[in-house]
C-alpha cells in the first residue's frame, strides 16, 4: 500500500498536470493498475482494521535517519545507497539477519520522505472559490453546563462570505467534521484552502538550512485527499496572509456567538450557525461596495464538486496499556481504563469526543470521553 504523500503525488500528476497513467507509473516505478487504483479511490475514511506487519527494518529507522542525516551534510556523490547501509547495519548489529532486499526497499521509502520539501507559495491574490480556515476560543451553556470550547470559521477571501462551527475540543477529528459539514451545507468544495500552523493538522519543524518541514496529521492527510482540495499553510510570522480570516473570526463572534449560545443538543445548534451565517450575507462588502452575497455566488460557481461517499471523522492507533492499564496518547492525555488490561496491545479508534478502545483483533472493549487541553490531563474511568 503506497503512502499518502505518495497517493496525494498521483491524483496531482494525473489532475493537475496531466500525466497519463502509464507515465506515472514509470516515474513512481509502480504498476498501471496502482495508478487507476488510486485514481478511482473515492473513500479516504479509516475504520478499525486488523493488524498490519511493520517492515523488520522498521526497529533500525533511527539509525537510517542518522545516516541520512549525514549525507545531507555532505557531497550528494558520497552519500549511502541501500546496499551500503545494509552492510553498515550488518556491522553495527552482528545478528542483523534481515534481507538485502528488505532493507534496500525500507530504506528507499524512508529516504523519499526525508528529502521531501514543499515548494512555493501561493499569491495573496483570492480567486473565487478559494477559503480561509481559523479558530477562535468561546464559551457556551450545553445542557445548562457551561463549556469552554472552540469555534471553526471558514471564509471565502474573495467574497468575504464566512460560515462557522462550534467545536469542542481542538484535535484533528474535530477540526474536520466542521469543516466537512460547511461543505455538505454548501454541497460543495472550495478548491484551495488556506490554514493556519495549527498542531492538531500539521506538525512544523525547523531545520538546520533555515527551511521550515511540515508533517501533516494522519486525519488531516486523508481528509484532503478525501475532498481534494489543495491545502496551503501560512507561512510563520506573517500575520497579513490570514487577514481576512482573523476578521471573520472577529465578526462571527460578535454577531452569533454573543451572548454566550444556550442549547440542548450540539449538532442542532450547528445546523442553525449555518443558517444564521447565510443571512449575515446580505451585508455589503467593505471594499467592493457591492452585497456580499453577489461576490458568493462567484465563489458557489468555482467550487468542485462532492465525492460519492462522506467523510468519517476518526482515525485508528495501536497502542500499548502500561500496568495500570492506561492509555497514554501522543500528546500525553492519561485514560485509566482497567487495571485488568495491564500490558494489552488495543486498537484506539479516535473520534471528535470520544475514543473507542478494542482489542487487538479487533473485539470492542469500551467506549470513553475524550480529553482536550494541555499534556499530564487524566481521565479514570
């Protein structure tokens, strides 16, 4: 199975670029029948699955990425091949009893992630159909209880035309199911949009040339792939390309989210934001003197179209339980879930507000609210 970076350069070369199948396959060294594969892959969602096995290699990739961290200090001509950091394994690891040809396949993936780089940037120049993605912090009464949450706000920069979302927690699941259901409520996708550096979607490390690397989040990757949209980041520092959007966040706020909102039943009163921002529509642009909801109709025209199946907003771990059995995720939340599944290996299903546990194989075990906030937070069940 080709990696998601990997299906993302296919569907562009063939879309965007017009590649046929039969060159893709010879420049990404794959079979005709991967491309249409990929090509007619429609349904990005992940669901609990049963085990996979990891290349053996995979126990040795830190020292791989030492190696590569070398070469790119130095001359490309004197760099590792896979054959030579096949023998320097065999040499540093005396019972290194893994294939020649293993190796050399593990380390050819690894190397093609690592030199990975994002290039170029987008104009400040908005066409229609292109959108504007942020966060803003609120608080609101759910059932008499009162809750500090997040809101979701997508705007069109040509139009000026915003739409926005309560959210509960700030973790990638989230984010996504209230971007997904502005675009079911506008039945359609914006072609481009821009988003801010935010840790729940993209992981930024600087490197040693002065470039910055972006690694996107798991659910975020095969959310974009799902929709196929291109997805932009803005770059660190510079607070002028997201303008537009940081004003919305603004606006939205004063006009639907004050007082603080008082409801029942969360999913209902999303329904109606988006209601609510549609007839915020009729307001004249601040530059362009014209109604807003005249520029949006140049937006709806632009925007592609739905693909066939929606969206499920999870994504699956495995993890091991220490022996108190507690589950310890990425960013160090503390679920104490049984002392009686001390040392199990589970499947962590992640959904916006709650995680499902199950059994390795797959057998589910119990269903737990979901933590957000700062690391060390623990829940005990």
């Amino acid at each position: 199975m080709l990696s998601y970076k990997e299906v993302n350069k296919i569907r562009t070369m063939y879309y965007e670029q017009n590649y046929t199948a039969t060159e893709i396959a010879r420049i990404m060294k794959i079979s005709r029948q991967t491309v249409y594969k990929y090509l007619k892959f429609v349904d990005f969602s992940d669901d609990i699955t049963q085990k996979k096995t990891k290349s053996p290699v995979e126990q040795y990739k830190e020292d791989i990425l030492k190696f590569l961290n070398y070469d790119r200090l130095h001359h490309h001509k004197q760099r590792h091949t896979g054959t030579k950091v096949y023998q320097r394994l065999k040499e540093l690891y005396p019972d290194y009893n893994i294939s020649k040809y293993a190796t050399i396949r593990y380390f050819s993936r690894v190397k093609k992630e690592f030199y990975y780089k994002h290039n170029g940037y987008l104009p400040l120049d908005h066409r229609p159909g292109e959108a504007q993605v942020d966060l803003g912090e609120c608080a609101f009464f759910e059932k008499g209880e009162k809750v500090y949450g997040k809101y979701l706000v997508l705007t069109f920069a040509h139009s000026n035309a915003s739409y926005v979302q309560l959210v509960r927690h700030k973790n990638a699941e989230s984010i996504v199911e209230a971007i997904k259901h502005i675009f079911e409520y506008l039945n359609g996708v914006p072609h481009t949009i821009w988003f801010d550096n935010d840790s729940a979607l993209v992981k930024v490390t600087n490197l040693e040339n002065g470039t910055i690397s972006r690694t996107l989040s798991d659910t975020f990757y095969r959310f974009k792939l799902h929709y196929e949209f291109k997805e932009v980041f803005m770059n660190p520092e510079r607070g002028y390309e997201k303008g537009t959007v940081e004003q919305a966040v603004r606006f939205m706020r004063r006009n639907l989210l004050v007082p603080l909102p008082q409801f029942d039943d969360f999913n209902e009163f999303n329904k109606t934001l988006l209601t609510k921002s549609v007839e915020l529509l009729k307001r004249e642009h601040y530059i362009l003197k014209q109604p807003i909801v005249d520029l949006h109709f140049e937006d709806i025209n632009e925007l592609n179209q739905l693909p066939p199946t929606s969206f499920v907003c999870t994504s699956v771990s495995s993890r091991k339980l220490d022996n108190y059995g507690r589950l310890t995720t990425e960013n160090r939340h503390y679920y104490y879930l049984d002392p009686a599944l001390a040392y199990e290996r589970v499947q962590v299903k992640y959904l916006p507000n709650e995680l499902e546990i199950y059994y390795e194989e797959g057998t589910h075990i119990m269903t737990i609210p979901r933590i957000s906030g700062k690391p060390g937070l623990r829940y005990i069940n």
